[in-house]
C-alpha cells in the first residue's frame, strides 16, 4: 500500500474545531445528537473524491477529503470537523506511518440544509 506524502507543516494552515457528540435521551427511546464545539485543530485538506450516500430514497453525493493533524488519541468516527459553516463528518482516521506524528481523517462533507 502506497503511503501519501506527508504535507509540510506550512500546509497546515487551515483552522478546523473538533465537535464532538453529545446525546441526550429524546423521551420515546432514542436519543437526539447535537455536537458541542471542542479544542481548535491546524491541517492540511487535499480532496480525496467523491462518495455516493442512498439517503431518503435518493443517493446524494458528497465531497469526500482527507484532512492531516498532528498526532491526537482521542479522535474516532462519531465526531467531526468545521471549517467556518462547512462541517465535515469524520469516517475514519488513520496513522499514515508508524512513527505516530499524523492523524490522517477521511472525511465527507455534509450537504448545508441537513445542518443545524
């Protein structure tokens, strides 16, 4: 498996907040989901293509990137990233090598009318 170059750390001048999930009970058994802001995080977005969702009867395609950070533990799949008014669900994060500086998520970009 190829590994991806690693961006320069100049390249890491976007700024994105890390939100994470907070669920409350809803009264009739589930849950509703709300996300809270969390620490403020640099890196690098490179496009990674495009992911088709089925959602409501229709398949809707979304943006799909891989952001770069610095190494973190506490990143997983049930958070996501913001930029300004974009907001980016985070599917995966992986180690791109072993040496465990990077975080690499792999990321969709959410459609706007979905979001709060």
């Amino acid at each position: 498996m190829a590994t991806q170059p690693r961006p320069p750390l100049g390249a890491r001048c976007r700024r994105f907040v890390l939100e994470r999930p907070l669920e409350e009970p809803d009264g009739f058994g589930g849950v509703l989901r709300r996300y809270v802001a969390g620490p403020v995080l640099w890196g690098a977005l490179a496009p990674a293509g495009v992911v088709d969702r089925p959602a409501g009867g229709r398949t809707d395609t979304l943006a799909a990137y891989r952001v770069t950070l610095r190494s973190r533990t506490d990143l997983d799949a049930t958070m996501r990233l913001a930029a300004g008014p974009r907001r980016f669900a985070i599917r995966a994060v992986t180690e791109p090598d072993a040496r465990g500086r990077d975080r690499v998520c792999h990321v969709e970009e959410l459609p706007r009318e979905n979001l709060p």
